[in-house]
C-alpha cells in the first residue's frame, strides 16, 4: 500500500524507557510495526528486570508523598498543558502506530490532557472530614493517604487516555508510579513520556518501562516495592495478576460484551447512529463497543437495515488522511478472530448484511464494518468479546427477554438502552448488570469524571476510575484521634 503513510523516525531508540531520571539503554531491541503498512516504524529497546528494579525504587515516593495538594494539582495541570503544547505531533504518531484516524487520535490527545485536569480538581476538591464522636474531649481528623508505588500496565487500544486515567489519579493523591505499556504501541508511550518532561513535576515519580517481555511486565507486578497494580486490558490477564498478587490493592478494568437493548418505542434513526457508533468506532476496539444488539422483533429488520447503511458509508483508508473515518486494525492477528465469530454466527443462521471479510482494496487489517442480523443466542459473538467492527443484531418479543439476554453471559461493564419512555428507561437500566448503562446514545460514551468500571460479582473486573470516584483507589483512609484535655 504505497498510499498509506508510515510516519517512520529513528529516535525512539534512544527514547525507550524512562527510568531514575535517564532514557535506558540496556536491553535488548523489538521492532514497531506500521498497523497500516506492515512495515516498521521504529526499533526501541527493551527494559529487563533489572530495569524493573531501578524503576520500581520507592525513594520517590518518600520524597514527595507529603507535598500538599495544591502543588500536586499544579503538577497535574503543568504535565496538561505541555501535552497540548505538542497536540499535533501526538496525534499524528499516534495515528501512525495505532492505525486510528488522526482526527481521533487528536480527539484522544485532547482527552488525555484533559484528564491531567480532571486530576488536578479531584485532589483540590477533597475536602476531608471531621466525624463527631460521642467522647467530647477528642477530636477526629480523617485523611487520605496515598497507597505507594503503582504498576500501570495499558492496553494499546487507547493508549495515552486509558494511562492518563491511572497517571493523573496516582500523582495528583501523591504516588509514584511505574508505567508498562502495550509494546505494540511503545513508541508514542515513550514519545508521551518525552513530551511530559517539559512538566512542571518531579520526573522520578513516573518511571516508563518498554518491554515486549511478559516476564519483565510480572516481575513489576510481582515487585516487592510495588503497592498497588492498575491494568486495563485482557480479562484472562487480569484475573491472573489477581490470583498472583492477592496481597496488593489491585484496580482492573478488564473486557466487555456491551449489551444494547432496543426497545419497541426507540427512535429507529436515532438508535441507527448510536449502535453504528458503538460497533464501528476506533474500528470496534473498545471495551464498551456494541457486543450484542438485542432488538424488540417489530424493530429488528428496519434497524438492521439502517446500521448497515451506516456501515456502508464508511471510508476506511489512510489513518492519516483527513478523509478517513476507520483505519486498520491495530493487531493483524485480530482478523482472525473477528472472521471466526462472523462465520460462526452465519454458520448458526445470522444473516450477513454487509462486510464480512477485509477489504479488497487495502486488504491486510482493514476489516469492513459488518453488520449481522437474527443473530442466535448460541453463536460466539453473542457471548464473547469480538473487539472489531461488528454489530450483530438479535431478536426478541418482550421486555424481560431483552433484559434477561442482555445480562446472560459474564461480562458487566456497560449496557445501553433505547427507548423515547423516560419510565422504561429508568427500569431498563436498573435491571442491567453493569457498570454503566447510556441511554439513548452510543455505549462508548463517557467522560473522565465519571465512575468506570465492572459490575461486582462479574468478569468485567474491580473498582472505579473517574473522577472522584478514583480517590477510594488511589489513597488509603486514615483516622485520627486527639485528645484535647
């Protein structure tokens, strides 16, 4: 594809890791690959346990954990600013290396920021309490401490906003924190890194370790120094940094299979742009992306009709031109699995509307956005992550068995619903099992003050991020007791 751009550099070699206050240069070397082209970006350095040790060191964490709050939000809003400074850039790497298109990755860029800011308020908007206690010669002060050193370990799908939602947090409460990025996208990892240098804030209090290692990413984990693990990724690798750290606080935002539910009164055009934006954007890699469509029956064919329309009309190219609204997948391993779930569920009766197959054009990772319709409750798209542009749609008569379909399975992270009744609405989403449920809009919307995470006792992982609903993970509560006589 001579068309599509590798915005190719050499300097990320040097820019590997950034560990004890210098750019690593121990390690072996992995290759970046253009996801649009195949070819290699960039060759970076990868960090070993060794580099884990140094990297890991609480004498950071020490130094500053009793900075006041005002100064750590000032940091938090001078790492938000230099982000800005060099938006531009940022975005177009970004592109670049993950395969988005650039008018996202610029989007993403500008989110990222913003959550430095949403930091800075969330730590300055603390006000700390006072309890009354029934001895009248004490007096009670309850605090929030910070937990230590953190392991951030980021997927690839978001990969400067879903780190700023750990980063931020963790530095405006007062805790260091030692980044390990998806090695897929390093490259604008330690670009960001770079870029955050021209922060006001103490550059030892946020460490970034580059690795293609699984052995490198557990021993940080596993590290002695470290107090708490925050991971958003895999549910599979989630739960087994769970079951191998029982003794830390751990933080994990881990996989969906977004239910949305359409009832019988929704607005058809309305939901038509809601589900195609929920299964095709960011090429339907995200974790709150449409998994199962699951339509009252009158509803169903017209619906479907319509998200493939939308589909239809996508322009999948260059991430780097203007033009482009879907690029390539990140993972050319990805196609695979997608294809499998889009013949499994043909193979069962669905009924193939459009796409189903990458495009003949480009070939490689760029898969058409494919709409599927009476989709079977057995085929594997109706159960499992499919993270890829997919929206397979499904029937059903009832109320109840739209809710009882939307919370079989054992994700929980978030739901949709349509409907024009404010009543139904409120019902409907109370019934969902998940963490967060949109009405009436696309299931990947959210904003970074409000609480994400899974529903408790579901595969979807545990606690809260967002806002100050971050605060619980970040710090510790302390009480304490002073006698005034």
């Amino acid at each position: 594809m001579d068309a599509v751009r590798s915005e190719a550099t050499s300097e990320c070699v040097a820019l590997s890791s950034w560990i004890a206050g210098k750019w690593s240069t121990s390690g072996g070397t992995f290759d970046v690959h253009s996801p649009a082209t195949g070819s290699v970006i960039d060759r970076l350095r990868s960090a070993g346990s060794a580099d884990v040790d140094a990297a890991a060191a609480r004498q950071a964490f020490e130094r500053y954990r009793a900075t006041p709050a005002p100064v750590r939000a000032g940091w938090c809003l001078s790492a938000s600013a230099a982000v800005l400074a060099h938006e531009d850039r940022l975005a177009r790497e970004l592109s670049a290396e993950h395969g988005k298109p650039v008018a996202d990755a610029l989007a993403e860029v500008r989110s990222a920021a913003n959550g430095f800011r949403v930091a800075a308020g969330v730590v300055l908007g603390d006000p700390g309490e006072s309890p009354s206690v029934a001895d009248t010669a004490k007096r009670i002060a309850v605090r929030r401490e910070p937990l230590g050193v953190w392991a951030v370990i980021t997927p690839w799908n978001f990969p400067l906003n879903i780190p700023v939602e750990y980063i931020g947090p963790a530095l405006s409460t007062g805790n260091a924190v030692v980044w390990k990025p998806a090695p897929t996208t390093a490259r604008i990892a330690a670009r960001f890194r770079e870029v955050l240098l021209k922060a006001d804030f103490p550059q030892d209090l946020l460490q970034l370790v580059v690795t293609d290692a699984l052995t490198v990413a557990q021993h940080l984990t596993a590290h002695p120094t470290v107090s708490a693990i925050g991971f958003t990724g895999g549910t599979a690798a989630g739960e087994a940094i769970g079951r191998a750290n029982p003794g830390k606080h751990l933080l994990l935002e881990l996989g969906g299979n977004t239910a949305i539910v359409v009832l019988d009164d929704a607005d058809l055009d309305a939901a038509a742009d809601a589900i195609a934006a929920s299964a095709f954007w960011n090429a339907g890699q995200v974790c709150s992306a449409a998994g199962k469509v699951l339509v009252a029956r009158p509803l169903h064919d017209a619906l479907a009709e319509r998200v493939a329309d939308r589909a239809r009309k996508a322009v999948l190219g260059d991430p780097l031109e203007p033009g482009t609204t879907q690029g390539p997948l990140h993972l050319a391993a990805s196609v695979e699995r997608i294809q499998a779930h889009v013949d499994d569920a043909c193979s069962r009766g669905a009924r193939l509307l459009t796409g189903g197959a990458v495009d003949a054009r480009l070939g490689g990772g760029f898969y058409l956005p494919t709409v599927l319709a009476d989709v079977p409750e057995d085929a594997a798209a109706f159960h499992e992550e499919t993270f890829g542009p997919v929206a397979a749609l499904s029937a059903y008569d009832t109320e109840e068995e739209l809710i009882a379909a939307a919370n079989a399975g054992s994700y929980g992270l978030v739901a949709a619903v349509h409907t024009r009744s404010a009543s139904r609405a409120f019902r409907v989403s109370e019934a969902l099992e998940a963490g967060l449920v949109v009405v009436n809009d696309s299931s990947n919307y959210w904003e970074l003050n409000l609480p994400f995470g899974g529903a408790h006792g579901r595969r979807s992982g545990r606690g809260r991020l967002g806002g100050r609903f971050a605060l619980s993970e970040f710090t510790q509560v302390k009480a304490i007791a002073i006698d005034i006589r």
